[in-house]
C-alpha cells in the first residue's frame, strides 16, 4: 500500500467489504468519465453539467458572479453542500472531489481574504481547470491538491468546514472516505454533502460492475 502525507493509508482492495470490486480500476473508470467532462463539457452526458445544472441544483446567481465559465461549464455535481449552512469569513474549507473548482472559487469567496479554501480531487485535467480559474480570479486563498478522499493530503483537524457534492456515492470504501473527513475537521467543524441517495440496498453483484458505477 502507498501512504500519503497526512492521514490514513489509501485502502487495498482488501479492506473493502465488496472485495470482488477491483479499486483502481474503478478509480481509472470514474477519471476517464470526468477528464472527459474536463475536455468536452458540452458532448452531453448521462447525467447533467454546467449552468443548467447549477440552476437546476439553485446556486444563486450571486455565487457564480465572476467563476470563469471554464470551471462552471465542468461542473457535474448532485447537490447543494451551500443550502446546508453558510461559509463564514476567516474560516477553512476542504472540497473533497472539487473537479473543475466551482464550489471551492464559490467557497474562496465566501471566506474571504482571511479563510483558505483547499479542494481536493484525483483527475487531474480537472484540477488543471480549477487551477486556471483561480488564477483568473486572482484568489490567494485557495489552492488544489491531487489526492484520494480515503487519503486526504490535508493535516489533522485543520478545517472549519468540509463541503463535498456528488463524490462520495463514487467511493466504495465511504467508511473510509467519512473517517478522513471527520479527521480533517476541528472539533465541533461542519460536514455538507451533497450527494445521491437509493431507497433500497444495492446488490453485491451490481456493485462489482465498473460500468455501473460510472454510468
């Protein structure tokens, strides 16, 4: 196994409970999908991207006010992890799986120039996108770092507030995943998912299927 900065080891295909799921290729599946989001925003895909989305999910106009439309036009996520709670001034945040960086920009300036925003992310054409767009803002209080939810390269309860949208249903260790966040977070710290939700459990023989975790 290959240890990371901070926090726990990345899990083997051993620690899973579905031990059948082969972790990197699903990890190479899920990157593929989303440099491909990364590359051709606009091709259309099996689930939905960009300002339509952000509507669809009730971003105010007010948050995408200057986001560079490279990072709005990449964005896939599932929810709203800002309907859960307002980000304050001065205050760290984590973006866990931040791909093209819309909610971390909408984060940076919420916290202002005295908060620092990190977003996390294992695609790195995404992170490439995200990079430029601060850049095209001009923000230094936000960085992106390559690296895994189950292995987050952030130190020990270094976050006020941990946002995540429509990541944590691609993990198949989420027990891992959540325990890296709980680490990373300051006591009495914030946890905002956004994210898909089944009313029933999914059968081991579907969870084995890559395909079906990325389409």
């Amino acid at each position: 196994m290959r240890k990371v900065d901070y926090g726990r080891e990345l899990m083997s295909d051993h620690t899973l409970e579905n031990q059948d799921l082969d972790v990197e290729v699903l990890r190479e599946a899920i990157q593929e999908e989303y440099a491909e989001v990364a590359a051709n925003p606009h091709k259309g895909f099996h689930f939905h991207t960009g300002r339509h989305l952000a509507r669809m999910l009730e971003y105010a106009d007010e948050w995408l006010k200057d986001i560079p439309e490279s990072s709005i036009e990449s964005f896939a996520g599932t929810g709203n992890p800002f309907s859960l709670g307002e980000l304050h001034p001065g205050e760290r945040v984590v973006d866990v799986g931040c791909g093209a960086g819309i909610d971390t920009l909408i984060a940076a300036k919420e916290v202002g120039s005295e908060g620092r925003v990190i977003g996390v992310d294992m695609t790195p054409s995404m992170l490439e996108k995200a990079r430029h767009a601060a850049e095209e803002m001009d923000l230094a209080n936000v960085e992106f770092r390559k690296g895994y939810a189950e292995g987050l390269p952030i130190a020990d309860k270094w976050a006020d507030v941990i946002i995540s949208n429509g990541v944590l249903n691609l993990m198949p260790d989420k027990a891992a995943a959540l325990e890296e966040m709980a680490r990373v977070l300051k006591p009495r710290g914030r946890l905002q998912i956004g994210d898909i939700l089944v009313q029933k459990p999914v059968p081991d023989s579907a969870k084995r299927k890559i395909e079906l975790w990325t389409g």
